[in-house]
C-alpha cells in the first residue's frame, strides 16, 4: 500500500512539474510576444528631442515628424535622394514615381530635401527616439516644440522675414512666405534657445537661405497641405490627420490617394546617379544658397 502510495505521490510530483514548466513556457512565450511599453520622455528629454528642428516651417515639420516614425526606411531614402539631388521639380517628382521605390509615401515626402535626410540619417538614434515620441507622445512633443519656438521668440532671434512668416501668440507658427517654396534653417541650438550674449545680433543666428520649390507636381505626397492644429494638438499629413500612434504603428496606413506603396523588385535605374560634392554638402549644412555642380 505504501509502495501505491509513493508511487502515486511521485506521479502526482510529476505531474505538478510539467505543469509548471509549461505554464512557465507559456509565460516565457507570452512574454516575448508582448509588444514593448511605449516610451514616455520627460519635458527635457522632449526638448532636446525638439530642438533641432523647433524652428522649421510648420509643414516640413511636420513632415520630418512623420517620416521620423518609419526609421529603418531613412538610410536608403537618404542615398537615393543624394544621387538624385541634381533632379528638381517636375523631373524629380517623375523620377520618385518611376522607381517604384518601397518606403512609406511620408519618407518619400522629404526626398527633394536631401541635406534633411542626411541629418537624421547621420544620427539615427535621434530619429528612432524622435519618431517614437512622435507616435507614442505627440501632443507632449508638440508642446515641446512650442516652448522651443517661445524661447527662440523671446529671445528675438525668431521672427518672420521674406522666408517665412512667423505667427506669434499662444501657439508660434512658422509658415512659408510662398507655399511652395519650403526653407530648411540653419540655426545652433546652443545660441538660439539661449539669452543672447552682449553685442550678439540675434538678426543673423537663423539662416533661411536654403529652400526648395515644391510645386502641384508633389502633391501626391501631401505638399501644399501638410500643418499642424496646435490648439488641438493635431497633425495634418496630406490633408488627413495624421492617426499613426505606438499602438497601432504596425497597422495603420495613412491616406495617400495617388502614392503607390511598391513591393518587390524595382525596375532598372532610367538616371544618372551623382552624389552630392562636399561642397554642396556643406552649402545644404550651412543654409547657404543651393549650389549645383552636376547638371542633367
């Protein structure tokens, strides 16, 4: 009898182990399927994350944010707009059509901007955080971006001149003087979010010098509509609010009605390829004035 006993006990402990270890298993499994928390930045962080792009026309920002949220697709998107940078207007809107390139219609979005996608290419880990603020912190983000623009303001660096038109109030936009012409600024953020030091003329701590026309022919990528709705903390990409978030970043696909999302091979390269010089490189860098050394 004792014997039965034991013998049952040891089924029993048995039993109890398996048991154990594959809730345990189970557990495991679950716990690497779970999706990873949303990050949460505090002020600070968002302020650093902000600043060096607080001061760009609200559209292009807006843009930058977007793209911002597809990080592994910058890289590429970077290079190609490098070796096409020669190409302007008409001919490059054709040429992003015609390659059937594979990223998002938003990272397709800042291709004409190749000195913009170099910046966050080069600094990869700033993209990925800016993006996941974006999607996980947005209207925290935005507001970040307002303290950034209140401060540059404050401190009289920021102000609307033939570029841009800055529209001062509870909320600062920064809006193109020509819709289709978008500058990118250069600005230190060291200088411009910081009091002015004795005898510094804070008329030429930003430089809006260096833009881009971006006629009808980019409209398909939301050119011409794109803005923010601070009050409301929204944001328009293409004229639909922008609804990509943490949660639903694997789902979400966002209203492009005349961009195509290609997948699978590419046809054969129809352009020159030419990389920017230096030279113009630094021209991009700098604000200066677009200086073209390739032309096709």
């Amino acid at each position: 009898m004792e014997a039965f006993e034991g013998k049952e006990n040891m089924k029993i402990g048995m039993t109890s182990s398996a048991l154990l270890i594959a809730a345990a298993t189970v557990a495991s499994v679950a716990h690497a399927q779970a999706p990873p928390p949303p990050p949460s930045y505090p002020p600070q962080e968002l302020d650093r994350l902000a600043q060096r792009v607080a001061l760009y026309p609200d559209p292009l920002l807006a843009q930058v944010f977007a793209a911002a949220t597809f990080p592994d697709q910058i890289p590429d998107a970077a290079r190609w707009a490098d070796q096409h940078h020669y190409l302007t207007g008409d001919a490059l809107a054709a040429a992003i059509s015609e390659d059937h390139l594979p990223w998002d219609p938003s990272v397709q979005a800042l291709l004409p901007f190749p000195s913009v996608l170099e910046m966050m290419a080069s600094d990869m880990a700033w993209t990925e955080e800016a993006g996941d603020a974006f999607l996980a912190q947005q209207p925290e983000l935005m507001d970040a971006v307002q303290r950034m623009r209140h401060r540059a303001y404050a401190y009289g660096y920021l102000r609307t001149n033939p570029q841009v038109i800055v529209n001062a109030g509870p909320y600062i936009e920064i809006l193109p003087a020509n819709p289709a012409f978008l500058v990118v600024p250069y600005y230190d953020p060291l200088i411009v979010f910081a009091p002015p030091r004795p005898g510094f003329f804070v008329g030429g701590a930003i430089s809006f010098r260096f833009g881009v026309t971006l006629g009808v022919a980019f409209r398909p990528w939301g050119w011409g509509v794109n803005r923010f709705v601070w009050s409301a903390h929204n944001v328009f990409i293409n004229n639909a609010r922008w609804d990509r978030t943490w949660v639903n970043r694997r789902t979400y696909v966002h209203p492009y009605a005349d961009v195509r999302r290609y997948e699978g091979p590419r046809p054969a390269e129809r352009h020159e390829l030419h990389e920017r010089s230096e030279r113009e490189r630094q021209a991009a860098r700098t604000g200066r004035e677009r200086e073209e050394e390739h032309h096709h």
